[in-house]
C-alpha cells in the first residue's frame, strides 16, 4: 500500500501541471475564434430561451416589457386544465407526434433496404434523385401540389372518383382522412433523404458478412434481417433522439399549409404549433407562453427519457 | 480476370419487380408536378369546366401573360429572398466555421463548455411567441430585412458539429507545424482550415441556401410590409387569398376604378395561381438537383457525440 501511495504521488509529480488561462496562448485565441458564434448564442439562444422561462409567470404587460412585468405565479396555468380545445390540442400533437416518429424512419428503413437491392447504379441514382425532389420544394409549393389534388371544384381526386364512378367529395370538410393526407405527405417528404441516410449506412456493411451468409444458404429474408438491420438501429436510435421533441413540436408548415388553415378541420389538424402561432395572432402572449413553457418542460422530459431507453437497450448508441 | 470480377454482393430481389415498385413510386414525385405545371397552362375556361389535368386541356399562355404583365411584385419577392438566402448563408458559414475549428482542437479548454451549449441549444429552444416578443420589443427586429438574415447566421448546433466532425479528419500535425512557424490561430482557419475543407462549406451552405430559400415562416409571424415579402410567403398568400392575388394584378396602376374591376373579372385565377407558382419555385427546382450530392453529403449526424 505504502510503495502504491509512492507511485501515485510520483506519478502527480510527473504530470505537468496544466498551465495557467494566462498562459494558455492558443486556448485565449482559439477561444477569440469562439466569440462571434457566442455572441450570436447569447442573443438568439440564451435570451429567448430565458423569457420563454420567466414569462409564463408573468403578467406580461408590453410597457414593462419581460422581466419589469409582475410576478403572477402560476395564474397563468390555471386556465390550461380547463380549457377544451387545448386539450384537442394536446392530443393530435402527442398523437399525430407519436405516430410520426415510428412510421417516418420505419418507411425510410423499407426503401434504402429496397435501394439496396437495385443492381444498376444509374437506375439507383435517378430513384434516389425523383425522390429528394420535394426537399428543394417549400412546403408552400407542396400545399399547392396537394390542393391541386383535393381541390373539392377542380381537384384531381374528384376527377378519379367520378371515372370511378364515385360521387365528389369535399376533403376539406371530412375530417377523419386527414390523418392519412397528412401521415401521406409527410411520409413522401422525407422518404428521399431519410432513406439516404439509411442507405448509406447499408452500403458501409463489409460485403464480406453478405458473402459468408451466402456461403452458409441465408436466404434474403436472412441476410436482411441479421446483418442490414442491425447495421441499421445505430442511426434509428439517434434519429428516435433527436425526432423525440417533434411528438410535442410538431411540424407547423406541415400541418399549417397542408390543411390550409380550415377552421372547421381544427378538431384533426390543430397542434400545438399552430395554436400557439394562433395565440401570436390574437396578441394573448402571457397564455401562449405558458403553452410553449408547458410544451418546453414535455418535449425535455422525452429526450431525456428516450434518450435513457436507448441507453438502456444499447449504450454506446445514446446521444448523452 | 476472376480479381475484377462483379462482387458477389447478396442475394437481390427480382430486378423487374423492385424497378415496377420504384418506377411506381417516382411517378407519385413526378406527376404531381407535372399537374402543377399542366394547370399553369391550362385556360381558364378549361378548369372551370373541367378541373385541372395531369395534361393541359386547353393550352394557353394567358396565366403567364398576366404574371408577367405586373411583374414588379414577383422581381422584388425575388430580390429579397435571393438576397437574404445569399447573405444569411454567407455570414452564417465563417461564424459557424469558426466557432466550430476550435472545438476540433484537442487542446482547447473550453471545448466540454462549447460542446454542451451546442448541444444543448439543439435539443430545446424557447418556445414561439418569447421568442417573437425579444426580436421584435428589444432587438426591433419586426418588419425589418434582418429578422431573416441576424437569427439565421449565428451558429446552429447542427451546422458546428458538421463542421466539426469535418475538421477532425485533419491531421492535427499540420496546425502545430503552422504554429511553430509562428501562424496566430485565425491565420491557420484562413489560410489552411477553410482551402482544406471546401466540401463541408459547400455540403452546409447549400442546406444553409435552400433552407433560405424555402423560408416563408419568418414573413409570417414577423413581416407586415408586403415589400419584404420572401417569394414562399408570397405564394401562400396567393394560393389562399384571392383578394391578394387580384391586387398584384391590378397594380397601382392609373386605371379608373371601372377599369380595374373589369381587369379583376376578365383575368384568371387558378391557373394564374399555379402559373406563378411555377415563376416563383420552378427555377430552382430545377437548379437544385445539381447540387444534391452537397445536400446528401454529410447528412449523417452520427458524430455529435464527443
């Protein structure tokens, strides 16, 4: 024990002592390099990240501005548990954000393992280029596709119906197929570079692990299941990470110019997103920051939590 | 011969039945654009009667006549977006680059501190209308052409781990040899950093432009002068306001107040809709797919851990 206490206090002996900031030549510069991007931090990250944690318990008066507005504590909260529509709200957002975070990667998954499959490169590059079309489209140029489509006077859906021999039909005043218009959209969107992403991981696979599976008869099926997919779970897990704030987030564009804003298709497509940006409108700004704080605190606890899931069923594959 | 032969990868699915499935599913990207397009040149008569059509009708060009007859609103929309794209790109590049250079270095101390702000401002943010009420009370930043360049170039955690997971890959070697030459820190970002890492300015600013360029968010909550309008916000007014969309066409123009009503009757609507959809996003849907190697290059995220 004595001759271990000996090694180790040698040991601290030998280690050079770190220099002093004063010292430290090109951590003071490379800490220059640093300022701008802190600056921009401070003022665009920090401060409004501030506000978003004060002014919910604020009477927010413009005069005194955020922080010289009055204490009110938790007045501002009160409302939210009896109000119906945020309810609704809080529902299609979790709803709609759940049902998002799976079936977006898990399509994606499907076409890069079909991609991968395609043998001739040129054919595998104009796929690949059809459809990361919609990624240099805004999403008012999609809401324009799709009002093309279900225009209820001159929409395309309506001319099939009818050759169909189907009567016409007002999408925009039934409420239960939005889900899928929007699930439809959604998933068309980020196929072409989300499938990318996972298509790229599949062709860093040692090719070798497909040519010892052949050699041992796998099948397809097989060789899919054992060696692509578990490639896979690495950028699905992040991806899981990174998506979780989207359950309580939700995509405004999406579900703001989609639906064209259609008062009575509220009941399907409001989320949080767009109440709030309502909310902006109507100039109620101490409830809607409530809101977002509310909506804040939830999206903090899904990352941290899936991020613990994930740590739990694969550690080396968790953001934090 | 047997050393170039094709690798033996895997078993593949039948090639006719995945080439129908893709085939398939490109033309549920290609038609629905194509329909935009065929609508823009349908007239007006053809759609009220019958819809609109993967194909055109009837042809005409009287939608592009009269998008162009009163162009001034649709350059300037151009203008802006152009404009504020380009420079909140190119600003946001060297702020990003050079915050994220020195988180590569293995000898800056402050690196754990950085990393987490980063990383931090990924995962939560301050929610909508905080944030609206500091730009537009204390930064007067409402109304203005700066709300969609300031915000956008300061450094996105995104943008700094690319770069740094970029500027890793370069043998640290080379920074301790130009120091021992007596180069400053910024002297080595400028003259050995950014000449090596052309790619990932290049893979970032293009998702930096083309996120620019699809903007119509900011307008929304922030712009009320119609001057500074971004080409995306433009449209949507367009697609959902016909009154809107009447008084582009009419324009401050010295017409008698007859003559304006008899213009808003005569001209179409719908196809103009499409027709200045197609003006406003057509050019650079064509543009963009050229640089689509930028856009999927370094799309994988996979390195933010560190």
């Amino acid at each position: 024990m004595a001759q271990l206490g000996k090694l180790q206090k040698s040991k601290t002996s030998v280690v050079p002592k770190r220099k002093s900031i004063l010292k430290d030549f090109s951590s003071r510069e490379l800490l220059l390099l640093c300022i701008p991007g802190l600056i921009g931090q401070i003022l665009f990250y920090y401060i409004p990240t501030g506000a978003s944690i004060v002014m919910p318990f604020k009477d927010y008066d413009y005069k005194l501005g955020v922080w010289g507005s009055p204490w009110i504590g938790l007045k501002n909260f009160t409302w939210i548990f009896k109000s119906i529509s945020l309810g609704r709200v809080m529902r299609n957002t979790v709803m709609y954000g759940f049902w998002f975070l799976f079936v977006g990667p898990i399509c994606n998954i499907i076409i890069a393992l079909l991609l991968f499959d395609v043998k001739k490169r040129s054919a595998l590059k104009l796929y690949q280029t059809v459809m990361c079309f919609p990624n240099f489209m805004s999403m008012v140029v999609i809401s324009f596709i799709t009002y093309a489509i279900l225009s209820p006077r001159f929409g395309v859906l309506n001319d099939i119906r009818s050759f169909l021999g189907m009567s016409p039909i007002d999408v925009y005043t039934i409420l239960p197929i939005w889900p899928l218009i929007l699930t439809i959209v959604n998933v068309w969107l980020g196929i072409g570079m989300g499938s990318m992403l996972y298509f790229a991981a599949l062709m860093g696979i040692d090719s070798t692990l497909y040519e010892a599976a052949q050699i041992d008869g796998a099948s397809h099926w097989q060789q899919t299941r054992y060696i692509s997919i578990p490639h896979l779970v690495p950028i699905f897990c992040l991806m899981l990470i990174l998506g979780s704030p989207g359950l309580i987030g939700g995509s405004f564009d999406l579900f703001y110019l989609i639906p064209r804003d259609v008062q009575t298709l509220y009941p399907v497509t409001d989320i949080l997103p767009t109440y709030l940006f309502r909310a902006l409108k109507e100039g109620s700004y101490a409830k809607g920051a409530a809101v977002g704080f509310l909506q804040s605190i939830c999206s903090t606890i899904l990352i941290l939590s899936s991020n613990f899931v994930v740590r739990k069923v694969s550690p080396e594959n968790s953001l934090f | 011969m047997s050393a170039i032969a094709v690798k033996k990868r895997k078993v593949r699915l039948p090639a006719v039945l995945l080439n129908t499935f893709f085939i398939l599913l490109s033309l549920c990207y290609i038609l629905p654009m194509l329909l935009v397009i065929a609508t823009s040149l349908t007239s007006e008569d053809a759609i009220l009667t019958a819809g609109f059509h993967i194909f055109p009708v009837e042809f005409s060009l009287e939608a592009y006549r009269t998008v162009f007859h009163n162009p001034s609103t649709i350059i300037r929309a151009y203008g802006v977006t152009f404009f504020t794209a380009t420079a909140s790109t190119a600003l946001g590049l060297v702020i990003t680059g050079l915050s994220a250079y020195p988180l590569s270095r293995s000898n800056f101390r402050f690196k754990k501190i950085f990393i987490t702000s980063y990383l931090l401002s990924m995962l939560f943010g301050g929610s909508m209308i905080p944030t609206y009420i500091i730009y537009s009370k204390y930064y007067h930043l409402n109304n203005t052409i700066w709300v969609y360049i300031v915000p956008a170039m300061c450094a996105s955690g995104y943008s700094v781990f690319m770069f740094r997971t970029f500027f890793r890959s370069i043998p640290e070697s080379l920074f301790e040899a130009a120091k021992l030459d007596g180069a400053k820190e910024l002297y080595i970002f400028f003259k050995i950093v950014i000449p090596l890492s052309t790619a990932i300015f290049a893979t970032v600013g293009f998702q930096g432009f083309v996120g620019g360029w699809n903007n119509y968010q900011t307008a929304l909550i922030y712009i009320r002068d119609s001057k500074l309008y971004t080409l995306q916000y433009l449209l949507n007014r367009i697609l959902n306001e016909n009154e809107f969309l009447k008084s582009l066409q009419t324009g401050q123009s010295d017409l008698s107040p007859i003559a304006q009503e008899d213009i808003k009757k005569a001209a179409p609507t719908e196809s103009l809709k499409f027709a200045m959809c197609v003006v406003a996003a057509g050019p650079m849907i064509c543009i963009f797919p050229f640089f689509q190697k930028y856009f999927s290059k370094g799309m994988v995220v996979g390195s933010v851990k560190g």
